[in-house]
C-alpha cells in the first residue's frame, strides 16, 4: 500500500498506525500500553523526537479528564450519585412506562457526570430489585384470587362432587404463571437494555462524559490550534445535549414498544395503584431510608459540583464575554476548562468530611485531644478508582496526530481523499457515520475515535469543509455502540446478570444505532450548523500541515 508514497516518513507514520490500530482491535497488547507505542517508534524511525512526543500524552485535555474524574469519584465515594437517583425514581413512580423512563432519565444524567460502568453498575441491581418485587407481590395476588375462586366453587363441589374443577384451576394457575414469568421476563429485558443504553447515551451530553468527546477537544488543538476555543464545555453541552434528549425519548419508545407495547392504561396507569405498585415502591423508599438524612460531605460535595458545572458553563459562554475572558484570558487563553476542573477538585483534599467541631477525639497520656476529620478525598480511594490507563490512550491518540502532521501523511491523507469533494457534505457525513458506528461495535470507542479523527481532519482540511461537519458526529457515533455485549462496560454488565441473549441485544439495538446516527445528522444540519458556522469553511481550518523532516 504504502510503496506508492514518495516519502519514506509518511510511510513509516502510516505503518506505525497501521500496527496500532491491529493492536489496538485485537487487544493483543493492553490498549495503553499500546498507546506508549509512539515513545518508542517515532524517534527510532526519525519521524519526532522523544521529548515532542513525550509532551503529547499530558496536555490541557488530559488535565480537564483528571479533574473531572476526581469530581466523579467524590459524588462515587460519598453515595450521592446513589441518593439522588433513588429520590428520582421515587417521585416518578413504579408503573412500568413511568419506570423505565425514570430509569433512563436518571442514568443518563448520572452519566453526564460519572462514568458509564459505575451509573451502570449502580442501576441495575435497583431495577433488578424493584421488578422481584413487583413480580412477587403480582404471584401473591394470584395465589390469594385462586384461593378465593376456590372457596366459593367448594359448595358447588360437594354438591356436584366434580373432580375436573380442581384440574381446571390447576391449568388456570400454570397458565397464569406461564403469562406472569413471560411478562416480567420481557420487562427485565427492556429496563437491563434501557440502563446500558441510557448510560452510553447519557455521556455523549457532555465534554466530560466520556472519553471520545475529549480526544476530539485534545485533536482539534493539536490539528487546528488556531481554532479558538470552538469546541469547550459550553459549546459542546449546547449541541450535544439537545441530541441526548431526542435520543433518549427515541430509545424509549423504540424499548417500549419492544418489550411492553403501547397499552397506555397498563404502562402508564390510570387511577388508584396496585398492591403490587405499593410494595414495589416501599422496596425503593426502604433504599432511600438506608442512606439516612444527607450528611455534611454529601452536601459539600454536591455544592463543589454545581460550583463547577456554573464556572464551566459561565467562562466562555460564547453569546456575551465569560468571566474567564474578563479577568485572565484578554491577551490569550489562559485559563480553560482544566484549569477549573482541577481547581475545583484539589477542593475535595481540603475541605474535610465533617464540620471541625465533629472532629474525633483520641486520648493521649491521659489527655483527650481532638482529631481534625479526614477530608473529602484522600489519594488513596483516588488511586485505586482513578482509570489511568484512559489518560494515558488519551496521550497516545494525541501524540498520533503529531506524528501524522509531522511525517507530512496527514497532507498526504488529505490529497488522497479530495476526490470526496463531489459528493454532499451530508452524504459523506452520514457514510463516516455508519462507518464509524460499525467500528466501534468491535473496538473501543476510544481507540476508534483516536483511528479516525486524524484522517477525518486531514479530509476535511482537503475538500474545505468545515472540520466539525465530520469529526463531531462521528465522535458522538463512537459511543453508540448498542448491538453486542463486549462493545461496552455497560453492555457487558447488564448481560452477566443472565436475563438477555445476544439476539436480544443485536435485535434491539440495531434500531437505536440507526436512530442514533440519524438524529446526529439531523443535529449537525440544523442547530449545529446554526452554533458552529458549519456552512463555511473557517480561517483557522486552512491550515498547511507539518513539512516532511
């Protein structure tokens, strides 16, 4: 393939990425150790020098993933992510539609913040909880009806002294039971379905939701560094979180017609609840119980969280002057979303768990002297929950783009595929998008969005057009991975619990994947193009790639 190219460094880049991505899909190697690769291949064959790739794998974006990890191990440690989903679900009830939109509504906002593995981990086992005992006070029910049918043929039975009674109402009872497990069977697969896929959902809303939405920002600085800030927590939450709204409300009436119909009076309920509701809610309200009245690190936790998310939202807001551009950024950009990211986290190492006054008190030589309480986080829990190896996959794709820039075969990559120039930007934005979609069934959806965003730059950059037009729902795409059980953490958990077969899970999330797709086009050609200028090809995308060494 690479024997065409007159120069060798583009070659070596090409084969240098060629055999990333083999490791990368086969998992041969562990993805970061793989994404250390660039340290060692890119000066052995002279296309960077160690310390320029070195630099790569912690910058800006690496900084605001940290801290907004730290943020979410806090909310993880101290069971608030716990409280608020419980106080959710018990406001909008225990009827199956109104369930498992609660489900979805709560998870998906957990996983705008938290991980996808940790909101799904903690989900699923409260939906498999609630649905026993629905399922077990609705088997009560029918037990008791019987015994109440059975007395009342009784006389009927002396008198007429029918042996075929008893055998009619064992055959109605297994039928009951056969339609009852059949029933709740379909709604455990739709509520496990609904949390994984919700979860995956959830964090493409915003910046720090996951990793892809992160190697975009960290690429699109690299690739473009003149492009002003385009893409920060703001902007991002503006286009992405309309999406995420019109994706869940899909999913759910994509799930809810799958597994529970559209019979409005079951699902939704119409007049006074059940036996069966009532328990089932206890069941939620007992949970809620347990956590006891919120303490004061729950507290100071969910103020530093709010704290962050306003001071993110309010530093460059785009439409007036954020305060980040008032007081620091009038010469340059100096303060960006990981320096409050981080600023905010050390927080949670200086404030402490409990008020002063609260402070365990030891004895020593007979004197008591009174503890200072520990604070919200220590290093340890910080250790052992932060994911190192995605900061470091980070690193890697980062130092890929420039390697390719500075082997010369992004431009070579970019003149190559300028024959695209003939077909409709939207044409070729939902072709990336399926394509995309499918890879990232097989790969991790960060090794995907690492492959794809340098060649997609470098393709845009050739046929002018404007590099968000491509790169932004295909990022988004990568996290739609809905059809097999190892595509995602969360996919893989809702599957071990043993209530779904692979069928299920390819049948179901076939739909969402295409609805997905779809509704990220639609996003990107209406109020994307609208924030993002996507219509014109921009100044600071016109760019001349890095010369060949």
């Amino acid at each position: 393939f690479f024997s065409i190219c007159v120069c060798v460094q583009e070659a070596k880049c090409g084969y240098a990425i060629i055999l990333m991505a083999l490791y990368w899909c086969t998992e041969c190697m562990p993805l970061a150790v793989t994404a250390l690769l660039p340290v060692v291949l890119f000066p052995m064959m002279g296309i960077m020098e160690s310390g320029a790739v070195c630099v790569q794998y912690l910058k800006d974006s690496n900084m605001l993933f940290i801290g907004g990890l730290l943020v979410a191990i806090a909310v993880e440690n101290w069971n608030l992510h716990k409280r608020i989903a419980l106080r959710v679900l018990l406001v909008v009830g225990v009827r199956p539609a109104l369930l498992m939109s609660g489900f979805m509504g709560v998870t998906a906002f957990l996983s705008m913040w938290i991980s996808n593995t940790a909101t799904t981990a903690m989900m699923v086992p409260i939906a498999q909880a609630v649905l026993g005992q629905l399922c077990a006070t609705e088997a009560g029910q029918d037990e008791r009806e019987l015994q109440v049918e059975g007395k009342d043929n009784q006389a009927f039975e002396l008198d007429t002294k029918a042996p075929q009674e008893e055998e009619i109402n064992t055959k109605q009872d297994l039928r009951r039971r056969k339609e009852r497990e059949l029933k709740y069977q379909l709604l455990t697969k739709g509520m496990s379905l609904s949390v994984c896929y919700s979860a995956s959902i959830g964090g493409t809303a915003t910046l720090t939701g996951t990793t892809p939405n992160l190697i975009l920002k960290g690429q699109m600085d690299e690739i473009f560094p003149g492009n002003g800030d385009v893409i920060n927590f703001a902007s991002w939450f503006g286009f992405a979180f309309p999406n995420m709204i019109i994706m869940l409300i899909l999913s759910w009436l994509w799930l809810q017609f799958m597994y529970m119909g559209f019979n409005m009076k079951k699902s939704f309920g119409c007049g006074k609840k059940n036996e069966g509701d009532k328990e089932a809610f206890a069941v939620m309200k007992e949970e809620y119980r347990k956590l006891g009245s919120m303490t004061f690190a729950e507290g100071a936790v969910l103020t530093i969280f709010v704290l962050l998310v306003v001071m993110w939202f309010t530093r460059e807001p785009g439409f007036m002057p954020g305060w980040a551009t008032v007081l620091f950024n009038k010469d340059g950009a100096f303060v960006t979303d990981g320096t409050v990211a981080i600023f905010m986290s050390t927080l949670f190492f200086i404030i402490p768990s409990r008020p002063f006054c609260c402070g365990s008190a030891e004895e020593e030589e007979g004197e008591k002297k009174q503890k200072a309480p520990a604070t919200l986080l220590n290093w340890h829990v910080v250790h052992e929950r932060m994911p190192w190896n995605i900061i470091l996959l980070l690193g890697g794709g980062f130092a890929l783009a420039s390697g390719s820039e500075a082997s010369g075969l992004s431009q070579w990559l970019g003149e190559s595929l300028a024959p695209l120039q003939s077909i409709p930007p939207f044409g070729i934005s939902l072709l990336l998008c399926l394509l995309v979609g499918t890879f990232t069934e097989c790969s991790s959806n960060t090794a995907t969005t690492t492959l794809f965003l340098p060649i997609l730059a470098s393709m845009a950059t050739a046929i002018r057009l404007h590099p968000l037009y491509v790169m932004l729902p295909c990022t988004i795409c990568a996290s739609l991975a809905f059809m097999l059980p190892v595509a995602t953490p969360p996919n893989a958990i809702v599957f071990s619990y043993g209530n779904l077969k692979v069928m299920d899970m390819v049948k179901a999330g076939f739909m969402l994947n295409m609805i997905g797709i779809l509704t990220i086009n639609m996003g990107i050609n209406t109020w994307g193009d609208a924030m993002f200028q996507l219509s014109t090809f921009p100044d600071w995308a016109n760019i001349t790639h890095g010369t060949k060494p």
